[in-house]
C-alpha cells in the first residue's frame, strides 16, 4: 500500500471515530506486526 493510500485510508477512518474503531486484528492487517507503521498512522492526522 502506498503512502498516498494510507493517508486516504486513515482520513477517511479518522472521521469515523478511527481510534475506537480499530481492533488489534485489524491493525495487524493493516500496520502490520510492529506499531512503528500505527504511530505513522497517528502522525498523518497532524499533517
């Protein structure tokens, strides 16, 4: 998944209450193992 598909990714998921819509499982899918990926989520929210 590219950056710029991420970013629509998390915006879209921001305004639907993004942080308590996400379970461990689906971020696994998405962000994979680590949370590096899931912090540069959250920072996208900023930019």
């Amino acid at each position: 998944m590219s950056e710029e598909n991420g970013r629509i990714i998390t915006d879209k998921w921001m305004k639907q209450d993004f942080k308590s819509f996400l379970t461990k499982g689906v971020q696994k899918v998405f962000y994979g193992k680590d949370g590096d990926d899931l912090e540069k989520c959250k920072r996208l929210e900023v930019d």
